[in-house]
C-alpha cells in the first residue's frame, strides 16, 4: 500500500507539473519578448529578425525586443542564448552555417548545438557562381578547364577564410584537382566592389547582388545555386548540380529555442512564423531586392535538415582546414 501511494503521489506532481506548464504555454507570453540575433545590427540576419518579429508583436500583444550579440562569428550569442533559460522568453534566430559549420570549424566550443530546440527553417538565400564577363567561359565546366589551364593562376575572391565563398572554393578544388588562387576579403561587401572592379575572376555571391552588374555586362552568371523555386534575379541560368556539381551549402536561417522549453511554446512561434511566410505581402517586399528563398515548415523538418546540412559542414571544414581556438 505504501508503495502505491508513493506512485501515486508521484504521477499527481507529475500531472501537476504538465498542467502548469500547459497553463503557462496557453498564457503565453504575459511579457515582452527578446529575439537573440547572434550577428551584428545591420546584418541581413538582423533585418530579417525585425521583419518578422514586427507581425508576431502585433499577434501577441507584446513587444519582442531583437537583441544583437555579435562576436566570434556568431558564437558569442549562441553562448548567450543556450543560457537564457527555458521559460520561452529569448528565441533565438541564427545563420544557419552558425549552426552547421561552427561546431566543426571550432576547436572549442561554449555551448551544445545539439541542444537548441528546432522551431523553423525560415530562408536560404540564392547564390550563384559568377565570372568576369571578360573571362572566356560560360559554364561551371568551362571555367574549371580554363583554370586546370592555368594552374593556381585564376583567381577566386571570398569573404574571408571560412565564408561560403571560400568552402565553395574548396570543395570544387577538392571534386576536380583544379587548384585557384584564393584571394580573402575582409567581408562580402569586399568582396562585391573586388569584383565589380576586376580584381578577383570568379567567386559564389548572391544573384540579387551580382544581378545589376550581369546585366551591365561586367559580370556574368554561369550557375546558379537555388531551391525548388528560383528568384527574379536567377533568369534562366543553369544550376549548379545540372552542370555537375551537387553541393548546396548557401548561407540560410532558422529559429531554435534554449534547451528546455516546452513543445507547446515552440509550435506557437512555429505557427506564427509559418503565418508572416506566407504572408505575400511581407514576403513580396524582400523578395523584389533580396535574392532571397522563404521556406517554412515544421520543428521535426527543420531537425532533419540540421542534420544533413552538418554532415556537409563537417565535410567542407576538413577540406578547408578550419581549425580557429
């Protein structure tokens, strides 16, 4: 008997704890709301934070204030946000290469990526491989023989050692035993004036950034890395993986949680971020000068492709050598 009293004062906390935690969710939030941005003010990232966190306040009757902690490429406010405790009041919205790359490409790390709870992929954004309009070659495999050609000689400009650009570079290297002069920049926006004005032959950047300049005629597109749908910036440009090339490893966004919060308070922010994706009118506005991707989906979507997309990193950053303390 006293056995079955100990059980059963153990399934009644347990009931009670479920029932305040569902009371809490349907409650939820009595409070002002912070959307932890691991990147600086500014940053597509950033502005994407505020576009989103605008209809969501209105839905909720509550403020969501977007704190931005930048700092050892996102990891500093990664940091921040596995601490934030469980209560459902700091989400939290990183690059996903934070998520993908960073835990292979740091020796150390502060936090478990492991145990941010998944709540959506929001975006990726479109990126091509794009040339010099001087340079002789108008496909993937036309610049990769120009340059085997041409040993270390054409050029290839990133954003820094560890950027896309640069995995890219990489793993196109690795695939073909083509071997580029790799040029760093201190950032994308380096990068764009080095190609605008010739320094650099080649590279991977957005199509709504080169897109100007490809109609100029001083760049040209020749693959254009995309999603089942394709922007307004991409034409009719072939993709990467039907010339050859199968790797998707673009820059994109998600929202995850601190460990510990409840399931109920991640489908709310699921739904309602769901609800401002299919929004035309919100969506249509960054589409027409973002080269920008909008996807959606569930928690359980989001948690496979976090895992396929870390097999991917795990495999450039051995390529590349990214080893950072």
């Amino acid at each position: 008997m006293r056995t079955l009293k100990v059980v059963a004062g153990i399934v009644a906390v347990c009931a009670g704890l479920a029932a305040a935690q569902a009371s809490l969710a349907q409650s939820y939030p009595v409070k002002p709301l912070r959307l932890l941005v691991p990147l600086p003010a500014g940053s597509l990232t950033d502005r994407m934070a505020r576009v989103f966190a605008q209809p969501i306040s209105q839905a909720w009757g509550q403020p969501i204030v977007i704190d931005n902690r930048g700092g050892a490429n996102g990891n500093l406010g990664m940091d921040v946000c596995a601490r934030a405790g469980s209560d459902g009041y700091t989400i939290c919205m990183p690059d996903g290469n934070i998520m993908t790359l960073n835990p292979y490409a740091y020796v150390k790390l502060t936090y478990d990526p492991l145990e941010f709870v998944p709540i959506i992929h929001i975006m990726e954004l479109e990126q091509g491989i794009v040339v010099q309009a001087s340079l002789p070659v108008k496909t993937v495999p036309e610049l990769i023989e120009y340059a085997r050609a041409r040993p270390g000689q054409v050029t290839w400009g990133s954003a820094g050692n560890g950027s896309t650009m640069h995995l890219y570079l990489e793993w196109l290297q690795a695939k073909t035993g083509v071997r580029f002069n790799h040029i760093p920049y201190k950032g994308p926006a380096e990068l764009n004036k080095a190609m605008v004005a010739g320094e650099v032959q080649s590279s991977n950047l957005t199509t709504g950034t080169t897109s100007p300049f490809v109609k100029a005629g001083k760049l040209r597109l020749i693959a254009v890395v995309t999603a089942p749908q394709r922007s307004i910036f991409a034409g009719d440009t072939p993709t990467f993986a039907s010339q050859g090339f199968d790797l998707d490893f673009r820059n994109w966004l998600l929202m995850v949680a601190p460990k510990g919060v409840s399931n109920d308070i991640v489908r709310r922010w699921n739904t309602e971020m769901n609800k401002a994706l299919k929004d035309s009118a919100l969506t249509t506005k960054i589409t027409s000068v973002e080269s920008i991707n909008f996807t959606g989906g569930t928690p359980e979507e989001l948690a496979a492709i976090l895992e396929k997309k870390r097999k991917v990193g795990a495999e450039l950053a051995k390529l590349a050598n990214l080893r950072y303390e």
